[in-house]
C-alpha cells in the first residue's frame, strides 16, 4: 500500500515554515554536511518569509501537483533574504547543489575524491552519516594510506619519546 503523508503536510503554510526552520538548521550548525552554510546567514524573519513565501509555493503547488518545492538561493550563492530565494523542485535543487559540488554524489553513481581527485564510484567510498550525500570525502585507498602514514608517524614519535 502506497503511503500517503497526511494533508497537513502538504500545505504551503506547513511547507514555507518548514522551509524556514530548515534554513536556520543549516546555517546555525557546524556539522560536516552544512559546510557550504558556515557563512550564510537567514536575513528575514518568520513572518517576512511566510509574507513572500506562502504566494509562491501556492502558484508552485497548483504548477506542479506531486512535486516537492524547495526554497533555494540563487546559484546557491549569497544568504537567505528576500531577492535571493526561488522556490524550485526539489530535484532541480538537487542538481545545482551537485553541479556546484563535485565531491558530492552525482546522478551517474561517481564521486570525486576530495584527496586525489580521482572520479571514482560510490563503491570506492566507506559511509559517513554525517556527509551529505552519506559517503566519505576521501576514497578507500587514500583513506587507508592516511591510516597508515598516521600509524608511522605516531609510532615513530613514540620511539623519539622513550616508550
């Protein structure tokens, strides 16, 4: 049986409210996956948003009925303010953000290792929850030759050190 969230859900006012939580979420955290917010910062309060916003993402709800909205900056650039906001599908958002980040998961199943470079697929990344796309940033192979220069340098600090 298909799940069908209930309606308070799909209303625009649920959904630009939520919309504003998720900007404060993302821009007042310091967690690995909100890097590119480190600097961004929400220029609007609550009732400025909802004044903007509830139009749009009703013209966006009627336009495109079964497709999420998402509030995006323009090229994702700039803060969260009046002017530099368009509300998209959230799969448009999607790509931008991937075209913009290449260390992230693209459409084709690669990734670009944040260490060597490389182009290499998901296969070739451990998990990491806390990423935004939930792989590590660095390839197995460069993670391991990381280790195992750690390990050399730590071992070889506790030889300088007498133990």
């Amino acid at each position: 049986m298909l799940y069908k969230s209930p309606p308070i859900y799909r209303t625009p006012l649920y959904r630009a409210r939520e919309a504003y939580r998720g900007m404060l979420r993302r821009c007042g955290s310091t967690k690995e996956k909100n890097r590119p917010y480190l600097h961004v910062e929400v220029r609007m309060t609550m009732e400025e948003w909802l004044e903007w916003a509830l139009p749009r993402y009703e013209a966006f709800i009627n336009a495109n009925p079964g497709v999420s909205p998402a509030a995006a900056r323009n090229g994702d650039q700039g803060h969260y303010e009046i002017g530099n906001i368009s509300i998209v599908s959230v799969f448009d958002n999607l790509d931008e953000q991937r075209r913009l980040y290449p260390n992230t998961l693209q459409v084709d199943g690669t990734k670009i290792c944040a260490h060597c470079s490389a182009k290499k697929p998901a296969s070739a990344f451990t998990k990491r929850a806390s990423a935004y796309d939930g792989l590590d940033y660095w390839c197995r192979l460069c993670k391991s030759k990381g280790r195992t220069k750690t390990k050399r340098t730590d071992s070889q600090a506790a030889t300088a050190r007498g133990s």
